[in-house]
C-alpha cells in the first residue's frame, strides 16, 4: 500500500472527553497502530494539552495542526467549516480527508479532495423531543451535507445506514457500516483488590443492576426503577450518570413514590476509570435506551462478563447479540421478568457470558481499522 497523508476533523478528539470525543481518539489510535506507513494529521481549531492528547501526540506520524495563517487564527471557527481548512489541506498534501463526528468543510466537494464522514447516528430526528428546535436545525443541515457531499459516507450500525438512506436519502452503495469496539480496558480482568476498593468507595450493594449513561428520557431509566417494584428485595439498582432535561428529579420522585430508596442508589459523579469494576461487580448490566446510534455500553458491559438486558427498537441487538435479553421500551414487567431470569437462572448466565463474549470479537481493533482502511482504499481507487 503506498503511504498516504491522511487529514481528520480533530475538533472531538482533542476536545471531547466522551463519546465522539473518543470514537475520534481511537480512529487515530487504531490506524497509526496497525497502518503506521500513513501520516495522520489532525486538524482542529484549538490544541488541548491534555493527556488524550498527548498520547495520541506521542505516535510518530501523528501531528497535531491548527490555522496556519495569522487571519484564520483569529477566526479559527470559520476556518474549520469552509476555505481556510480546505486550502490548507491542499498545501499540506492531505490525499483524504475523513470528518471524524458526522460534519465536513462546506466546501470539501468542491476542493477536489477525496473524503469520508462518518454520521454516528440520526437521534435528533427520530427523537426529536430530546433536542431544542435550533440544535435540531443545525444538526440537520450539518449532517445532510456531510452525508450527500462526502466521496462516502461510513456508518457505525446497521441502524444508522437505515437512517440515512430513509431519511436523508443516501445510496446504500454509498454508505459502509464499520463497527467501533470498545476501550481495551474493559477486556481485562478486575482483581479483587480492586473490586473491593471501588464497592466501598461508592458503596455498591452486593446483588445490584448497574445501569450508565445521562439521565434522560431517551435512556430511559424511568423503566427500570418502574422494574424494581416486580423483583425480590434483595436486588438494587445502581443508576450511574448525570441529569438532564429535569429527567433525574422526576426519576427520584418516582423512586419515592414507590418507596425505594433502600434499594435505587444515584450515583452523578463516576470518572470512567472506575467503570471496569462497577461492571465486574454487577449481576446485570442495564442499557433499555429508546434509540441509539450503536450502543457503547453493552459491549463494555458484555467485555466484563456481565449480561446485559436491552431495549428492542434501534441498534441494540446489534452491539449485544447473545449477550443480552432484549425487552420492549414501555414495559416493566418485561424488564423485571428479564432480569428475574437472569438473577435466578445461572445457566442462562453463564452461557449469555461466554456467547457474548464471542460475539463482541467482531468489534475487535483489527477489524475496525481494516474496515476505515478498507474505505479509504475504495474512495481512492
């Protein structure tokens, strides 16, 4: 394979601790790794120096760029979407062009550079309520652009491909699904030492379901404490995440009314770097969210031996397989007979486990970076 000087979008990797923020860091990561022949060069409006960043940073042919003129330093926004980033990139050689968080330079197709987008999911159209009317707009136009004006367009699940081509209209031949995996902490084992730090730490009951993600009505978390009502008393639910739209104070005042805080602990304040443990700790991972664009924390779920249950409805069964039960979104009971199972039945268990566990294989490293690289090498010729 010749050597390519390859540009990214860098804004997320070097600016968002969470969600596109790392999906960016561990494109970067994966193929400076495994294709170190390439240059990657990250362009992004501001530099961060923090240790993400300084890791990505430390890889030999990654580099870090930013406005490369006095003007487009002072107006390093409209540097990022149009002109100033296109021509910069023709000055630097970059061959392809890949926008890391479903946007791309207004006026890429114009510049003659090949490039790939990557549309992470379509929430605020299928959901719509969860967004205001103006970020709905701007997210539409954004995203609508990059996905007709990209050389091609990669999605992160079957889910979103059906979006795109549903409601922005996109050739399915346009359009290549590769999955992400999941941080590789997740796959190594917790020690008890450890184990043991982080239950007294937040104070993590013995027999619990461990549900992360923001407190919100799409990650319906209302469901599950609704399902704590039809289980044994002795099972907890361990809610981890901070709240939004007023979603966790109509989540306590339905704990209150029905009479469970010995048994739903609230947990805002978790750094990411505990999670491995609270996972190895629970009896059951819980991720019922309305729609998703893949579903993140079922595989690290399902990477710490822990069965998940899920929603039907989005992308859920794609990330989960065999390693998760899925119920419907507006059920309880459905949720509590799931997790009755699950708590009871060891065999169903332990063979949810190992079935997961092979099934997230296909989330691998290796596949993911052949899979972007198998897209470039399309757009290319």
């Amino acid at each position: 394979m010749e050597h390519l000087n390859i540009g990214f979008d860098a804004k997320r990797a070097v600016a968002n601790n969470t969600g596109l923020g790392n999906y960016s860091r561990l494109v970067v990561d994966v193929l400076s790794d495994l294709y170190p022949m390439h240059n990657y060069m990250l362009y992004a409006p501001h530099t961060h120096n923090t240790e993400r960043v300084r890791t990505l940073l430390s890889r030999p042919n990654v580099q870090l760029l930013g406005p490369d003129t006095n003007l487009w330093q002072h107006a390093s926004a409209i540097w990022r979407v149009r002109n100033g980033i296109t021509r910069q990139l023709a000055r630097n050689g970059v061959q392809l062009f890949h926008g890391l968080s479903n946007e791309l330079p207004l006026d890429i197709a114009r510049s003659g550079i090949p490039s790939v987008v990557t549309i992470h999911d379509l929430i605020f159209r299928r959901c719509p309520e969860g967004y205001k009317a103006i970020d709905r707009q701007i997210y539409d136009y954004k995203f609508r652009h990059a996905a007709l004006n990209a050389s091609h367009v990669i999605a992160i699940s079957e889910c979103t491909k059906r979006d795109l081509i549903d409601l922005y209209h996109i050739p399915e031949s346009k359009i290549s699904v590769v999955y992400q995996g999941c941080n590789p902490v997740f796959t190594r084992p917790v020690s008890p030492e450890r184990q043991a730090a982080v239950k007294k730490q937040f104070d993590l009951p013995d027999t619990f379901i461990a549900m992360v993600g923001t407190i919100e009505p799409r990650k319906n978390q209302l469901l599950a404490v609704r399902a704590m009502s039809y289980l044994t008393k002795d099972v907890s639910l361990v809610i981890i995440g901070r709240g939004r739209m007023g979603y966790d104070d109509l989540i306590r005042r339905e704990i209150r009314r029905l009479n469970l805080e010995q048994r739903v602990k609230i947990l805002p304040f978790v750094e990411s770097c505990f999670l491995p443990a609270v996972y190895s700790l629970a009896t059951i991972a819980a991720y019922p969210s309305r729609y998703e664009g893949f579903g993140i924390p079922v595989i690290e779920a399902i990477n710490s031996g822990t069965p998940v249950i899920a929603a039907t409805g989005s992308c859920l069964e794609e990330a989960g397989g065999p390693g998760a039960l899925y119920v419907r979104p507006d059920f309880p009971n459905e949720f509590a007979d799931a997790a009755s199972r699950l708590l009871f039945d060891t065999q169903l268990r332990a063979d949810m486990v190992r079935a997961g566990k092979e099934w997230v294989q296909r989330f691998s490293r290796s596949n993911f970076a052949n899979g972007i690289m198998d897209v470039y090498q399309s757009v290319l010729g």
